[in-house]
C-alpha cells in the first residue's frame, strides 16, 4: 500500500460581524482575490489560536519570548537570589548559548531582552533556573569583572534552548543562532479568506460615564471601529512523515499529535475582539483527504466570488463551489494519490462526487483520516 504523506484539511466557516485581525490602523485585514476584496485572517493569527489549544489539551505549553533573562531572574529570586545577581545569571544564559552566545538588547524599560524571539517548552525556563543555581558563586565572581565570559555550560545551556514540546514539532522554529535549535515545521497553514467580496463597516460606539458632571450630557467616551462579516475557506496541511522525522520515528506521538492538531484546527477561533462580538461559531463544513502525493489547496474555487443564493446566503453556494470544484481538480488530477478523502457537514447533504465519503460528524471524519495517515497506530 502507498504510504501517507500529506493530510490535506478544508474548512468552510462562517463568521458574524467581528474583527478577528487587524492591521496597524484597526481594520480587519484584507486581500484582493480575483478582483475583489475580501476580508482575511492571516496564518499566524489562526495558527497561535490553535497551538494554545493544542498545549492546553497536552498540558505541554512552549513560550515564544525575548524575555529569557527576565523570566530565569524572577525564578532565582524566588530561590532567594539577590535581584541584580539573578539578573546577571539570566544574561549569562543567553551569553553562554552555543559558541557565540545571543545578543541582548534594552527594552523600553531599560530590561535586557535577547535579540531574537527564542521558541522552548515552558519547562526549558525552570530548566535553565536550576541550571545557573549550580553556578551561583562563579556567576557572583565574575559579574564583578570588567570584561565577562560565560559561566554556564554551553552545551547544556544549548540543549535546553534547542529542546521541544509538542507544538515546536508541529509547527516548527527557526533559530539560526544555534546548531541543532532549527525544526522543521510539519505543519503549512494558509490566511484564511471570505469566499465572496466584503466591505468593512465602521462602528461608531459611546461609553456612558456613570458619574457624570453637572453640565456633562454626553458620553464619556467616543470611538470607531472596523468590522466584517462572511464565510471564510481555512486550509491547512500536515506532513505526516516529516511530523514522524521531526519525532524520532515515535509513531504513537505524532499520531496524537495530529488528532489533536485536527481538532483544534476546527475549533480555534482568534481571539481579537471577541467579548465585543461573541462570534463564537463553527465550521459549516470540513473536508479531509490523506494524500501520497503532495498537498493540495481548494482555494482556487474562490477566485470567483461566490454570490449569494435566491434566498440569500453565501454558506450553501460556497459548499457547492467547494464540491464542483474538487471534483474537477479530482478529474484533471486523478486520484491516485488520494489514499482517503470524506467530508462532513451542517446541511447532511452528500457531496460525494468531489468530496469523498460522507461522514456523520466531524469526529468520526477525523477518526477515519487519522487511521489511515498513521496504519496501525491507536487513534
């Protein structure tokens, strides 16, 4: 049998007047796509939302932060570190980080921060605390020196910064300042769009101040906001071997892995806005296909805005220029390297003429392409 390689999933989902992600002036993000503009959430946005997710549901979190120095000082004073000699033991972490160390800059607040933005397990912070304990005396002698090497072991120090959780494997991290720190993102997550065009609206709002002056019979506050609304396509796909290589082979992992990926795919919605908006909705519809071959976005059976149908509505048509589509690229293609492909969704309706096999829900969709990218493995 060809073996798994790519697990292809699209995502219909329809989002109320909201404003997920916005650009430096407040506005929903935006692309012009087949002539219209629609509005977008990008990759990075949606993909933070479901790496949480993921780590929440693992009780395994990872910490994308320039504030090393900071976080192993606050963890020496707990221990009873003098603060200046705690702060001096987390620069020394990044001085004694591989052969060349990494660089520190000041915040605004006059705080050393590194250079770049280091990706570790939470864990890796406690690790490096406990690490320059064991050094306390030599980090003492020589913070009063006028020209500083580093004190801490270079290679363990490396070793804690080039570790992994779960995410860091998924999504991959890119840190050039040390051997052996770069991972390969097994993961490729597209912006996602609304299928048709959209105008942003502008919301003008008041906020009532409560005790108000005598001559005061305005609000307290006046602002504008940006918001859209539509159905958005989301894509995203998983390289199934490239997740095992990045695992050490440990199949079972990457098969957990990936269910919890899939799921928190669908379920993760960006955070921006949300107590003003509520849009806490789902996908309409999903589609999966484990494919040999290579990945493949649908993305193209939207560059013909979709129009609304007679009753008005984008969901429906969008499904249907979803399904017409697949299963023209299908005809064009062939399906030789589709080793599973099915979809779910809200209407019931079979759509298998370009979208595989109707499962009943989301899990059982998820279950069945899980089993087949990974044969063998418990799901």
């Amino acid at each position: 049998m060809t073996a798994a390689r790519f697990l292809d999933i699209h995502l219909l989902q329809t989002i109320p007047y909201a404003n997920l992600n916005r650009d430096d002036l407040g506005a929903p993000k935006t692309v012009v796509y087949g002539g219209k503009t629609r509005t977008r959430v990008s990759s990075q946005c949606w993909k933070r939302q479901v790496r949480l997710e993921v780590e929440t549901v693992l009780a395994d979190p990872a910490v994308r932060t320039r504030r090393i120095v900071t976080a192993v000082a606050e963890r020496l004073v707990t221990r009873g570190w003098p603060a200046e000699l705690a702060a001096y033991a987390g620069k020394q972490v990044l001085m004694s980080a591989g052969k060349s160390g990494i660089k520190t800059e000041k915040d605004r607040d006059k705080n050393d921060i590194s250079s770049v933005l280091l990706y570790l397990p939470a864990v890796g912070l406690d690790e490096l605390a406990e690490l320059a304990a064991g050094y306390q005396e030599k980090l003492q002698a020589e913070m009063g020196k006028k020209t500083q090497k580093p004190v801490l072991p270079i290679d363990e120090v490396a070793a804690v910064l080039s570790s992994r959780n779960g995410t860091i494997n998924l999504f991959g991290r890119m840190l050039a300042e040390l051997p052996g720190g770069k991972v390969e993102g097994a993961v490729q997550v597209a912006h996602a769009f609304t299928v048709h065009s959209t105008d942003p609206e502008i919301d003008f709002f008041t906020a009532v101040d409560d005790i108000p002056s005598a001559d005061d019979h305005g609000s307290g506050h006046m602002n504008a906001g940006e918001f859209s609304a539509g159905v958005f396509y989301r894509y995203a796909s998983l390289d199934t071997a490239g997740l095992v290589d990045n695992l050490d082979g440990d199949v079972a992992t990457a098969t957990e892995l990936t269910a919890q990926f899939l799921r928190a795919f669908l379920a993760a919605l960006p955070s921006g806005k949300r107590t003003a908006t509520a849009p806490n909705t789902l996908p309409e519809l999903a589609y999966v296909a484990v494919r040999s071959d290579r990945p493949i976005s649908l993305a193209a059976a939207f560059e013909r805005p979709v129009r609304p149908g007679l009753e008005g509505g984008c969901g429906e048509p969008a499904r249907d220029a979803l399904t017409d589509y697949a299963a023209g690229l299908h005809q064009v293609w062939g399906r030789d390297g589709v080793l599973l492909d099915g979809h779910a969704s809200i209407d019931g309706k079979p759509r298998d003429k370009g979208l595989g096999t109707q499962y009943g829900s989301y899990p059982e969709l998820l279950a069945g392409a899980v089993a087949v990218a990974y044969p063998g493995a418990a799901v």
